[in-house]
C-alpha cells in the first residue's frame, strides 16, 4: 500500500511523522523495524526519529516517537513541536493550549501562528535531579560525578541526560568520549550526553543522543537539561537563550517547571511504498 508520511524538523532534529489519527498504520510490533528502516538517510527517508500521532483517551492527541535505532524514546522537545506543527496543519488541535499524551506523562503545549511560522511552548515539567529518577546509580542528586576525565552532572527532563560544562565546544575530543559516558553502567538506561558552554546571553550546547547515536543538530529536552543544571549551580537565573547547531530555543522556569519555547517547520510531504510483513 502508499503510506502517506511528513517530514518536519524543529532546531534542524528531523523527524518522520506518519499519521494514525484514523488508526493504526504501522504495527505496534513493526514500528521499531520501521523507524530503522526508513530513518536511514541514503535508503530512506532519513530522519533522526519516527514520530506517530494517534488519539488518546488521556488527552487530545498521543505521540510515540522511535529513535532511528528502533528505541522508543520517553519524550523529545523538538519532536513534540513538530507533532504539534502537524496536528495544526491538519486541524486536529487550534492555536492556544492543549494536552499531549507521551511516555513521559501528558504534556501542556501552548500553540500560535504568525507570519507563517508555528511556534510552540511545551511545558516540559520538573526536572527531576534525584538518581532514582533519572536514573542513575547511587542516592542522593548527581552533579559535577567525575567520569571519564570530565565533571559529570545528571538530570531527566523527560528522558535521561548528562550535563557537562567545559570551556570550549570545539574540543575535537568531546564526540569520542560522548559514547563511554552514555554507555556508562553508571545509567542503567542510558543517558544522552551533553556538552554545554557559557557565553553572554545564554548557553551553546552539543548534544549525543541515544537512540541516534551519534551528535545531532539539536536536542530540546537536552537544552531544557542543560539550563536547569546551569540553573541548579547558581550560573543562570530563571530564563535562558540555548544555542545549537540547529539554531535557538529559549527556555524558562516557573516555580521549577521548565518551558521550552521554539518553532517547527515542515520540510516536505510523500508516500512511500509499505508492506507490513505478517
């Protein structure tokens, strides 16, 4: 059958969205297999993840996202704005509030168009520092761990991510230690790995995510990681520009709720030819 599909991208994270409002598309117990399939950038589509929309009985709209690995992600902030930049576009949801179900709980989005551009505020929740939560081993919160020739911190904002600080990000080393810190037993799920430098008017980040593997040109829950540690350490106040690869998301804390501020772009549509094996 031709299976209908959107590429969007947030921050230049790009993402694959297949549309299941109506119903399931993909299996379940294919959509790990497809996500690798069709994540692959010179036999696929190519994108950093699969992203797929359905109905929700605990909210509006459900998001499932795959990492191009066939992992299922527990969130992800750019991905959520492009699922929303979608469900505009096809009038699932209007511009202002609404409720998003995802692995790492519901989410409340707030939604404006103007001149064009959609723009998306997530509320991303409280970043939570205790190592239960993250996890990691250990008690007690993580910050500033030596591992691996580096200080260390730790915190989930909606999936797992380390935090280190250093003085410049064109350290051509920071990629090959990136892997032995996200694969360290220290995270028994794992943890993306951000390196983040201070500069005037906010934070520049570098971001290994798991699932992908590899560095991407953004990471909004790992900007949302890399301001509460910044903020957790005293280094900034309650709002923060973080600058990427892929361009700038502003994000803000509220009674230590964190929001994620930035846009979503469609990059373009197509159908491709599916056959589900049985």
């Amino acid at each position: 059958m031709n299976l209908k599909f959107t590429k969007l991208q947030g921050n230049g994270n790009d993402f694959v969205l297949i549309d299941e409002y109506e119903g399931t598309v993909v299996p379940d117990d294919k959509k790990a297999a497809f996500a690798r399939k069709y994540c692959h950038r010179r036999f696929g589509i190519g994108g950093d993840g699969v992203i797929f929309l359905s109905k929700s009985g605990r909210a509006p709209l459900r998001m499932r996202i795959f990492n191009e690995d066939g992992s299922e992600a527990e969130m992800c902030g750019n991905g959520i704005r492009c699922f929303a930049k979608y469900a505009l576009d096809q009038r699932y949801i209007v511009p202002g509030h609404t409720r998003v179900e995802t692995m790492a709980g519901v989410l409340e989005l707030a939604t404006s168009v103007s001149e064009g551009k959609t723009h998306v505020k997530v509320c991303m929740g409280k970043p939570l520092f205790d190592r239960v939560k993250i996890p990691a081993q250990g008690r007690g919160e993580f910050i500033n761990v030596p591992l691996h020739g580096y200080e260390v911190s730790a915190v989930n904002t909606g999936v797992p991510h380390a935090v280190i600080f250093v003085d410049s990000l064109e350290d051509p080393y920071l990629m090959d230690v990136a892997p032995q810190i996200r694969f360290d037993k220290i995270f028994p799920k794992g943890a993306n790995v951000n390196f983040v430098q201070r500069e005037a008017g906010g934070l520049r980040v570098r971001t290994y995510e798991r699932g992908v593997e590899g560095e991407t040109l953004s990471c909004g829950t790992g900007s949302v990681a890399a301001a509460a540690v910044a903020r957790h350490l005293g280094m900034i106040r309650d709002s923060t520009i973080v600058k990427t690869a892929g361009g700038e998301l502003l994000v803000s804390f509220e009674n230590d709720i964190a929001y994620m501020e930035g846009d979503a772009e469609t990059v373009f549509t197509g159908e491709l030819e599916f056959e589900p094996e049985r």
